[in-house]
C-alpha cells in the first residue's frame, strides 16, 4: 500500500495577504518540490483562519504556525 501525503494549509485571508503568504507559498512550493521532500506534502490554500493578528498562518503536520517564515516551516516538515 502506498505511503499518504499529507497537508499543508496555507492561509489566503486578507490579514495573511498582507503579511506575505503570497511570498511564503511560492517559497513552500519550491521546498516541496526539493529532493528531500518530493512527493510527500500537498499545499492546500484556504480561506481566513481567524488567526489574523497572527499573520501569516498556516498548519503543518496538525499544527498551527503563527507567524509562520521559511526557517519554522523547514523545522516542522523535518
């Protein structure tokens, strides 16, 4: 049987927007798509979380990141 993928939420709200999702998912995708992580995580955008004085927000492997950047995203998906 093969192995699942697993999700990662990305938030597109307005608040989100602002604060540089946009930047982050195209950073994500290319991390994504590197060699060590091929295959193994699907980017899912979504609509206002309500965590906007948060922003950017996203959930990793079921957990919330708030004020989410490159480097916490690259610890989680390790």
């Amino acid at each position: 049987m093969g192995s699942y993928r697993k999700f990662i939420f990305v938030c597109n709200g307005s608040d989100c927007k602002k604060c540089g999702c946009k930047k982050l998912q195209h950073e994500l995708k290319d991390l994504v798509k590197s060699e060590d992580h091929k295959g193994k995580y699907k980017i899912i955008k979504t609509k206002c979380m309500d965590f906007c004085k948060s922003a950017p927000v996203l959930v990793v492997n079921n957990e919330v990141l708030k004020k989410a950047d490159l480097a916490a995203i690259k610890k989680k998906l390790a």
